[in-house]
C-alpha cells in the first residue's frame, strides 16, 4: 500500500509539472534546451539589473540623490543614522577585544554572531556613505576599520 501511494504521488507529480510546462509554453509542449535559456537570462538582465540596483541604492540610501525635502528619503536617513550611531555606541573598541557586540560573542563557532557583526558594520558604513550624515568623522572610520581588521584577525587567522 505504501509503494502503491508513493508511485501515485511521483505520478501526479509529474502529471501537475507537466501540465505547468505546457500552461507556460502557451499551450505547446516542446523540448528546451536548458543551457541556452540559462546563458540568454544572464546576458540580457545584467545592465538592467545594475541600473535597478544602483537607482534602489541612491533612493533607500541617498547616496547621490539624496533628497532632504522628501519626507521618505529623510525619514529611512534618520533611522539609519540612529541605528548606526547606536550601533557605534555600542561596539566594544578596547584592544584584545574578542567580540564587538554583546549578544554575538563566539564569532569562531557560530556563524550567525559572525553574520550579526559584519551587517553591523555594514549597516555603519551605508550610514556614513550619505553626503549629509554627521557619522562620518575620522574617529568612527578608525572604528569600522579597526572592527574589519579585528575580525580578520579574529575569525579568519585562528581557522586557517
């Protein structure tokens, strides 16, 4: 009865992909060759998937665009500011550290920690790319370059 039941599922299953081919080929059924659709994708969508990205960039972020009368541009600014200046008063910066925030402290074992820190400082960085932020300072490029090197050191130098 088990065997019965899993041949019917492989069959129905076949059945209901089949059917979804032919929907998505207008109705006729026909041999693809998969390589040639995979080569045809990437090579058409690249420029228009870097224009895409670099306007959704300059819109969330403001890099060149940055608008203070947009209430959308000014508002998404303001909370990435506050979330990196948090994030900076945070970050522990005394020498022989082995974490840089509380709540990721075993970098080495447990990827997440290592994930959490680096879109920490991630996110420090896109605050201070913006023309109009008063992040960028030499003091806090000292820290994100110190907090790169402190994790090099820290994760990549004891694994190897």
């Amino acid at each position: 009865m088990t065997y019965r039941i899993k041949k019917w599922q492989k069959l129905s299953t076949i059945t209901l992909l089949m059917a979804g081919v032919i929907t998505l080929n207008g109705g006729e059924f026909r041999s693809v060759d998969k390589h040639q659709i995979a080569v045809a994708d990437t090579n058409v969508q690249t420029p228009d998937y870097e224009k895409l990205r670099n306007t959704w960039l300059d819109v969330n972020y403001g890099y060149d665009k940055y608008d203070e009368n947009n209430p959308d541009m000014k508002k998404k600014f303001d909370a990435t500011e506050k979330e990196a200046t948090n994030l900076l008063k945070e970050m522990k910066t005394e020498s022989g550290r082995k974490y840089l925030w509380s709540g990721a402290e075993t970098l080495e074992t447990n990827s997440s920690h290592m994930t959490r820190t680096y879109r920490n400082i991630e996110k420090i960085a896109e605050a201070m790319r913006n023309p109009k932020t008063t992040l960028n300072t030499d003091e806090n490029k000292k820290k994100v370059k110190d907090a790169l090197d402190g994790c090099i050191k820290c994760i990549w130098k004891r694994t190897r």
